[in-house]
C-alpha cells in the first residue's frame, strides 16, 4: 500500500473491495485518516497573494528613494533632504520586515497543509504521485533562487561597497530586480497552490475509486 500511485489504479469501482461479488456492496480501499482540508490551499493563495502585492510595493518604495537620490545636488544637501532619505531607508526596512513576515508565514502555512495532506493521502507513493503532478520540485527550486539572491543582496549591504550615492543608487537597481523577481516567485506560489489543490482533490477521488472530472466525483 506504501507505493499506490492514485493514477494507477482503474477507476469506475475496480479498486473497491466487493467489487463484482453478487450480493457485496463494494466498498473504497481507500479511507482517508483525515477529509481533505479546503481552507489551508485557499490560505496559502491568499498569502500568495499577498506576498507579491507587498514585493512590488518593495520596488515603488526603492524606486521612489531611486528618484530622489538622483534629484540630489551633492553640493548643497539641505537637512530635509536628509531627513527624506532617512525617511525612505525607514520605509525600505519596514516593507522589507513585513516582506519576511510574510515569507515565513507562508512556508508555515505551506507546511501545516503538507502534513494535512500527508494524514489524508497516507500512501507514501500517493502523496509523492500528487506532489510530483503538482510540480513541486519546480516550486522549491523558485524558492530556493529567491533564497540565495536574497542572501547575496543581504551579503552586499553589509560590505563596504556602497561608497557613494552612484553605488547606493546601482544597489537600489539590484534590489528593484530582486524584488521583482520576488513578484514572480509570489505567483510561482498561487500557480502551484491552486494546481496542487486540484490535483490532490483528483488524487483522492481516485483512490476513493469515484473517478474525477472536472472537480466532480464520478
């Protein structure tokens, strides 16, 4: 059983007990240990959602710090200039904690609906069927290249390369295109909830032996 791969199996009562025998009502091999759960995809969309509304507020944010460091006559700073450039370094360093908030809470979120999922498939090669179907080896490798360009931008804030207001402005270009590719990573993610969401539904329905078509059991 730990190898049942759900598209595997004949569908239309050829995977129930009883099945054929004259006065046996055929009955599912598969029991779920727990119903599939619906809200935990539509919440990790929504965070999905939710984290690439906050990582193109990130690039409006440096854009407009862009903008105003370019509009700086280096000979004549006044006090509010400064002030607007503290003021935009304070803005960066919110949405970028509030951009993490949301990162961390959307693996929890992606986590705790892997461990539901576990708990209904059961089969080991039914949950690997699912996932695979899903393309989650794709998902985890956008993932992991946000991590590491994440690492590398945070490596070169804390050198000592930013030595003058070109540098600081070239860097805010990177972080514009990091965050931007934040975006699509955001999107990454709702593709493949909304995938692995219809997929598991299919993967359970078959192994119920009910069929599936269209979000409908048959």
């Amino acid at each position: 059983m730990s190898e049942i791969d759900p598209w595997a199996l004949p569908q239309g009562g050829a995977n129930t007990v009883g099945a054929g025998i004259p006065g046996v009502a055929p009955q599912p091999v598969f029991q779920p240990a727990a119903p599939l759960n619906r809200t935990l995809p539509i919440v990790v969309m929504a965070l999905g959602v939710l984290y690439v509304l906050v990582s193109l507020i990130e690039v409006f944010v440096v854009n407009n710090e862009v903008s105003f460091l370019n509009s700086v006559d280096l000979t004549n700073v006044t006090q509010d200039q400064l002030n607007q450039a503290q003021s935009d370094d304070n803005a960066i360093s919110t949405v970028s904690v509030l951009a993490l908030v949301v990162f961390l809470g959307t693996l929890v979120a992606i986590g705790v609906w892997q461990r539901s999922l576990n708990r209904t498939l059961g089969s080991v090669g039914a949950r690997r069927a699912v996932f695979n179907r899903a393309g989650y080896r794709y998902f985890r490798g956008t993932w992991l290249v946000s991590i590491l360009l994440s690492v590398f931008l945070q490596a070169t804030t804390n050198s000592n390369n930013v030595n003058s207001v070109q540098d600081a402005i070239n860097h805010d270009h990177e972080l514009m295109l990091y965050y931007g590719l934040r975006a699509v990573v955001g999107v990454v993610l709702i593709f493949f909830a909304f995938r692995l969401k219809k997929i598991s539904e299919e993967g359970v329905a078959r192994l119920s032996g009910g069929g599936y078509l269209g979000g409908a059991h048959l």
